[in-house]
C-alpha cells in the first residue's frame, strides 16, 4: 500500500488566483464597452449663454452627451427630504445634571 498523497495547499491556492485572475482578465476585455464618439462625430458646442439667458432656470444637454456619458433622466418631484436624511449627534451633560432632547419626527 501507497501512502496517500497530501494536496499542497499553497499551490492549490496559487493556482486558483490564477485562473480567477485569468478569467478576469478575459471578461474585462471582451466585455463590450460603449464606443466615445470621435471628433468627427462630436456634435457642435453650443457659445456661451449672454447675460438675458443666464437667468433662465433650465439646462438644455443634448441627448447623445447624455447617452455617452450613460446619465439617465427623471422627471423632478416635491419629497421629504428631511425625512430621508439621518444625522447621528451627541448630547453631552455635565456631571450631575441632566440633558434633555426633543426630536421632532412627523408621519409614521
């Protein structure tokens, strides 16, 4: 009778990070990434704003700028926000007095 084989854990480990690696590697590459567009291509920068246009309060983006750069768009609406912000804070009382919080929360 043989004696049985020990598996070598260092080289199994090594081994492992290797095709991990490779596989990586090979995905990252042949992933299909959006082509930027080229000079060519690049639609015309609009001039600056004049004075009378600087006060309006809407931003025109050409929709291909907006696809390049994979930003997608939704419509603007009222919400709570003071309700989904959390603040932590601390309360620090003297020795032997007393501190007292009041949290104002409104809804649930």
């Amino acid at each position: 009778d043989k004696p049985a084989r020990q598996l070598n854990w260092p080289a199994a480990a090594g081994l492992a990070a290797i095709a991990a690696a490779l596989g990586f590697g090979a995905a990252h590459w042949t992933a299909s990434r959006p082509v930027p567009a080229t000079a060519t291509e690049a639609p015309i920068v609009a001039p600056a704003p004049t004075k009378a246009a600087a006060s309006t309060t809407e931003i025109a983006i050409p929709a291909e700028y907006l696809q390049v750069a994979n930003i997608a768009i939704e419509a603007v609406a009222s919400g709570g926000l003071d309700a989904e912000i959390l603040a932590t804070g601390t309360v620090s009382a003297l020795p032997n007095n007393e501190a007292a919080i009041l949290a104002r929360a409104s809804g649930n």
